[in-house]
C-alpha cells in the first residue's frame, strides 16, 4: 500500500476513490477539489471569523462517501496548516471520522463544539 506523501498525494487518493465504475477522471477531480474547498472554508474562518459549518460538513460528508471516512480523515489532516488542525479535527470528530489512531494531542475548537451541538 501505498503511504501518503506530498508528492504523491492525488495518487494516493486515486487508489482510495471508491464512486464505481461508471465515474469519470473529471468526476475524480471535483471530487478530489473538496479537499481544496475545505481548506479554503477553513481559511476564510480564520482570516474573516467567518464559519460555514454546514458546508464543511457537506463537503467533508462527500469526501467521506468518495474516498472513506478513515481515508478521508487522514489525507484532509495531512492537506491542512498545522494551526488549522484543531478545526479540522472537531468537524471530524463530529462525524465520527477520525480513528482512534489519529486522536492526536490537537485540542478541539470550542467554539465550533458550540455550533456544531446546535445542529
């Protein structure tokens, strides 16, 4: 198996790409491009305090579908800053997408613990 690395990183995901027969190398993109958009999301909460939370939830459930949740989990936490992590990581927990292995010692976001319990 191959280990996930940033020179190989859409490779790895096209291994992992699960959508079925009938998809296409462009359907592998925009799906492959949510990572990019949750990233982005990520980025404007914190340059702006701007939170779409049920964007990044939509998108991240995608992913989930796409590439599988575990698999999901560990390619969005290797695609992000290291600061950003700590968000990243409640929207994960939310979901129930990060495995016991990947519980590192990155706090949660309090405030979006907040927001997401009112969901």
């Amino acid at each position: 198996m191959l280990k996930l690395s940033k020179d190989n990183f859409e490779l790895y995901a096209s291994q992992h790409y699960s959508a079925g027969k009938w998809s296409t190398t462009e359907d592998f993109k925009n799906d492959f491009a949510r990572f990019n958009y949750v990233n982005r999301l990520i980025n404007r909460y914190y340059r702006d305090d701007e939170l779409k939370e049920r964007l990044i939830l939509n998108h991240l459930v995608i992913l989930g579908n796409m590439f599988g949740p575990k698999e999901t989990a560990k390619m969005a936490m290797f695609n992000i800053k290291a600061e950003q992590k700590p968000v990243l990581k409640t929207f994960l927990i939310y979901l129930n997408y990060l495995p016991e292995d990947m519980h590192l010692s990155i706090p949660l976001d309090s405030e979006i613990v907040d927001k997401l319990r009112k969901l």
